[in-house]
C-alpha cells in the first residue's frame, strides 16, 4: 500500500474516532444542568402550586436596583427608522 500523506491518515483516524459511541458520557449527560437547576430553586413545588395574587409588599431599593441594571444592560439600539413599514392584507 503506498500512502502518500500519512499526515491526512492521521487526521482521518482522529476525526472517525471523534464520532465513535460515547455511552459512558451520554449516561451522565445533562445531570448537572438539572442539579444546578435544583440548587437555585428556592422552593420546587411553587411553579405547581402559584399563590393567586403576586406579593403586596417589596423593597423599592431592591426593585429599583433591578431595573437600573436591566436597563443597562439592554441595547440602545436604533430607534430611527429608515424606511416606514407597510402591512398589506391580502393581494390583488
């Protein structure tokens, strides 16, 4: 057998065994997404059981902390539009 680029040999082996069966991988896949999930779940059976109205009293400090970094955080974007947008119904 006359092999003229036994650096493409290599390459092809490596990139056939990366698409081997992995079962010991796959057997654990995606447990610690659900233990992290669970970890900061303050209390696992209020999405079943929701209380009917949201809570009465809050700390405006900690809300209006929320709001500021949400506000940061979001993109300005851009808020000229350019062409006007045209909504049609139906077509002659």
């Amino acid at each position: 057998m006359n092999i003229r680029n036994p650096s493409a040999v290599v390459v092809a082996t490596v990139a056939i065994a990366g698409c081997a069966d992995t079962p010991l991988a796959d057997a654990d896949y995606g447990s610690s997404v659900k233990q992290m999930l669970q970890a900061q779940t303050l209390d696992p059976v209020a999405a079943s059981n929701p209380p009917e109205l949201a809570p009465e009293i809050t700390d405006g400090v900690r809300l209006e902390n929320a709001l500021e970094v949400y506000r940061k955080d979001v993109a300005k974007g851009n808020t000229e539009v350019k062409q006007p947008v045209i909504f049609e119904v139906g077509t002659n």
